[in-house]
C-alpha cells in the first residue's frame, strides 16, 4: 500500500508587487488600504502523498479560490514515501498536514502536539483484498494464508492480539499486487481507492473488505491537523483553513470529474483514470457514516477513545493519554 509502505506544489502569492516599480507598488498599497483590504495570511500545508483524489478539497479550495477569500495565501506542498507530514508541522516548517488517527495519537505519545482540527474519511479505507470468489468474512477466515502487509502496522497488531488468527505467513507489502495476484488463497493489504484501481485496471477480479468492518479498528484518515501552539497562537487563522477547506471537499464531491483535471495537473504520472475511480470509490468513505449527519470533517469522542483503547491495549500509547486534547471541532463550520 503506497502510502502504508512510505508513510505538485501551488503557490499563490503577491509577486507582481515586486515586478511593479517603487510608486506603483506604493500605489497598490495605498488603494488597498482605502479598500479595508487586508494581505493575504501565508500558510503551508503538506499533504501525505502525492496529489491524488483523496486530497481532493484542498486541490478544490485551491483552484475555486476558498482559501483567498478566507484570506489565506495557501502553498499546497506534496508528501511522499520519505515525508513526515507530523515532524513537519512539529518543527513549524508548515502549518497544516495530513496523518491518520492512530499515527496522530502515536505521535503525541511521542511528545509531539499535533491536533486534529477535521478528518477527511469517516470510514477507513484500508482494505483487506483476496481473490474473488474467496471473501474474507472473518478474521478467522486469514487461518493458514498468506498475508501481505506492511510489518508493525497498528491495525495488524491489534488484529493479532485480539483475534489470534492462526499460521498466517507475514510477507512484507512493498507496494506491488503482483505477488498477490500470482498466489491464490492469499491475501493483501490495500487501500480501496489506490490498490483497487490497480488490480481492476489489470483486469484482476477480487474480493474486498474494509478493515475497519473486519475488526473494528477504525481511525479516522487524512485527518488535517496542526499543532496546539498555532490553534492558540492563531486561531483565526485555523478557522479560515477549515472552513475553506470544508467547502472545498463538499464542492468536490459533486465536481470530482472537473476537479481531478486540476489535480491531475501537479501529479501527471498517474493516470487520471485513477483519479476517478478513487473519488468515485471514497465517496461513502468521506461523505457517509457521521458526515451525513454532522457534515464533513466531523470527529467524535466516542470514536478517539476506542481508539485509544484499541492503541493501549497493543502498548503503542499509554493509557494516561488524554484524547480531548488530540482533536477539536470548534473550528467546523455549524451544518
């Protein structure tokens, strides 16, 4: 799973101040300033990889214009396999970044004070894949297979504590569905958008089952977050980003098509093709569960303990961690 295994850039800015001579520079100030206006604010966000459908909405508030008319002076930077978006925004580099909720909570164990401020996926997309006509329905199902999977992940270790699945052979997923393709009877990690594209645009039949459905293990993914110092630091600041970005992503759920032409453009070698199977194959992914009621980008409590829970229980964090202080809703716009 490429983002598993590794786990481009738009700059707005006022440059044609600095083409423009002395007076004329003075002048455009000084009819800003009879206008109200106010200079853009410049934030920085580092995606988790590189530019695909599931950063769709903030591909969306880039191009529509949401984050300037926030006041924002947004540069939208690419992850990738070797970038720590939470070390990143830790070492105040940028602003905002992507991570899921158990790396979020991890990272705090950590030391790091990285917030959540809105979640991108109700649903966690990682997906166990098997070849079709042999589903995986329960985790006993895995007994007496091959699995690959990226080694240490949360969600396996959690899996293997709890449900103790028997003689499953470990083999290391290095972002290929080539092996899994060549042995029947085995089984892969994935996600449903990136993975399932690349096993259906090889003609490859298979079956597919959320995680998240299998265990229970469901942290929220793609959240956006920053870090306690800049919510207090700069709150307005943080509203603006949200806001902007929620309308961004629920303009791109009906505008996907249009969008990931734009999108496309900062990440050319993938096929776009890709783009539209992953936005079609997210949707209830992004928009259902809580969303549907509460609105994009909504997290509960409820959900950040069981994950704790889940998390204490494989001694990735301690038990002492407080959620409350790992994720905030108030900068969500009222639906």
């Amino acid at each position: 799973m490429k983002k598993a295994v590794g786990q481009c850039i738009v700059v707005l800015s006022l440059l044609f101040l600095s083409a423009c001579g002395k007076s004329d520079a003075d002048a455009v100030k000084s009819t800003a300033k009879e206008a109200g206006t106010k200079p853009l604010t410049k934030v920085s966000q580092v995606t988790n990889w590189f530019a695909e459908a599931e950063h769709g909405g903030q591909y969306t508030a880039m191009k529509m214009g949401y984050y300037k008319e926030a006041g924002l002076d947004m540069t939208l930077d690419p992850g990738g396999p070797q970038v720590s978006g939470l070390q990143l925004v830790a070492s105040g580099k940028y602003q905002f970044a992507m991570a899921s909720a158990d790396e979020l909570l991890i990272a705090r164990k950590q030391g790091l004070p990285i917030v959540a401020v809105a979640s991108v996926f109700q649903q966690g997309p990682l997906t166990i894949f098997s070849h079709k006509g042999d589903p995986i329905s329960s985790v006993d199902k895995l007994n007496n297979r091959t699995f690959y999977v990226t080694p240490g992940i949360p969600y396996w270790e959690y899996m293997k504590k709890k449900y103790a699945p028997q003689n499953v052979k470990e083999l290391a997923y290095t972002g290929s569905m080539a092996a899994f393709m060549a042995n029947p009877g085995s089984v892969n990690q994935g996600y449903i958008t990136s993975e399932g594209y690349s096993l259906k645009s090889a003609g490859f039949e298979f079956e597919a089952v959320p995680i998240s459905k299998l265990t229970g293990f469901n942290p929220y993914t793609m959240l956006l977050v920053t870090t306690e110092k800049y919510i207090a630091d700069q709150p307005d600041t943080v509203k603006a980003y949200v806001e902007a970005s929620v309308k961004g992503w629920n303009y791109y759920k009906d505008h996907y098509r249009e969008l990931n032409e734009y999108i496309h453009t900062f990440n050319p070698d993938s096929p776009l093709e890709m783009f539209q199977y992953s936005a079609e194959a997210s949707k209830d992914y992004i928009y259902g569960g809580d969303a549907a009621e509460h609105g994009f980008g909504y997290m509960s409590e409820e959900r950040w303990s069981t994950l704790k829970d889940q998390l204490v229980s494989i001694g990735l964090i301690d038990a002492s961690l407080d959620v409350k202080k790992a994720y905030t809703t108030k900068f969500l716009p009222t639906k």
